[in-house]
C-alpha cells in the first residue's frame, strides 16, 4: 500500500488522530464538543470512528463487512469449481447460492428450519455434500479490545443454528467459523485456524487484512471530512 495510508494507519492505531475527543482532552481545548458529529451520542473517539458509531454501522461499516465476505466467497467457490472465472475480488460479483454435485454455497442467505430460531441468516454457508459437513461463516470487523468477545459471541450466536442443520440436512457436523479481524487489521490467532477449516491457504489472511485496513482508513478519512 502507499506510504500515506501506512502512516495514517499508524495515527489510527496510536490514537492521534484529530477527533473532538482528542482536541478536548489532548490539546486541552475545553471549549470543544467531545460527542460524536455523525450520531451525536458518544464520545467522538478514534475507536467510535472505526468500529462503533451507529450512524456507519448501516452504511460503512457494512460495506466493509461485505468486501471481507466477497473474498472468501470467491476463495470458497474457486476451490469447490463452483466458478470458473479469477477475476479480481473488486470485479467479483458473487451469487447468492452456487451448487454442485459435491458443494453448496449460500451468500447472505437465511437458513428455514423446523423450529423458529432467532439467528439463522451466517454470512455465508459452506455444505460438502460428499464428507456431509456444513460452515456456517460469520465475518465481524471489531475495535481490537473486542476481538476475543466478538469471536466467543459469534460462536454462541449461531451453536443452535448448527444443531438444527446437522439434523435437518442430516449432516455429520455443522461448524460455525467466525472469522474476525480488528479494525486496525490485528489478527487473532483463530483465524489461520479458521481458514484451515474452510481448507483456505493460510495466506488468504493477508488480503483480508489490507482489506481490512484500507477500508478503515477511508471510514476514518469520510469520517473527518464530514461537517
């Protein structure tokens, strides 16, 4: 990446970057308004910015989320020849189910079971039709303190859904794989584990986490300009 956005990361990830928070309580500013410009409710933070203002979770925040899930789509559907083309993952349109004689693949898509259950819509779901085992992938992009809660929440979250697959679709197993990186791009131990699981080489980490940090960096970029 340019050298530019490498140092703006690096301010991000060192907190100087010009929020009302740091104007109020590092340049010693008191005159300063600390609350968020875009919801109005916390304090304006560099973390806020990143991961956790309501007024991008619907928009930016989400856009990011889908660009993660768009890799490992494509990564998934290239190596079960559910396609056939290798265009950049920018070009990538993905389908929101693929199927063949051995996979399925679900993009965004909710699960019917027998019974109501409040999460049944993972990111993407991954059947092996041959071995009979079913990923249920959840992808999440969290402020680096909550990285090890969002990967035990995501787990917990969508266990019943897991259950209920392994007896509807009468599979072996039924995994749920969260796959989680900061928002600054740090990267939990879980996720080479992770990418194992999917059968995805382990250097698939890296162009999720320029991703990753690339669309930080425009979130925080917007964000700033933004009277």
């Amino acid at each position: 990446m340019f050298a530019e956005t490498e140092g703006f990361l690096r301010a991000i990830q060192d907190q100087v970057v010009l929020t009302r928070n740091y104007k109020k309580y590092i340049l010693k500013q008191p005159d300063t308004d600390e609350l968020c410009r875009r919801c109005g409710k916390e304090s304006e933070t560099i973390q806020h910015i990143t991961a956790a203002c309501e007024q991008l979770a619907p928009t930016e925040y989400v856009k990011r989320l889908d660009g993660l899930a768009k890799i490992i789509h494509q990564k998934l559907a290239e190596a079960a020849k559910l396609i056939d083309d290798k265009s950049p993952y920018y070009k990538y349109t993905p389908a929101n189910v693929l199927e063949n004689e051995n996979f399925k693949l679900y993009l965004n898509r909710s699960i019917l079971t027998d019974k109501t259950i409040s999460f049944n819509r993972p990111d993407i779901s991954f059947m092996n039709k041959k071995t009979k085992n079913t990923f249920l992938v959840d992808i999440a992009v969290p402020n680096t303190h909550n990285l090890a809660k969002t990967i035990t929440d995501k787990q917990n979250k969508y266990q019943e859904l897991a259950n209920e697959i392994c007896v509807m679709w009468k599979q072996k197993a039924a995994q749920v794989i969260p796959l989680v990186i900061s928002s600054t791009g740090v990267i939990p131990k879980s996720l080479s584990q992770s990418l194992t699981r999917l059968n995805l080489h382990p250097n698939t980490y890296i162009q999720l986490q320029k991703f990753v940090i690339l669309g930080t960096c425009s979130i925080v970029r917007n964000f700033l300009n933004y009277k």
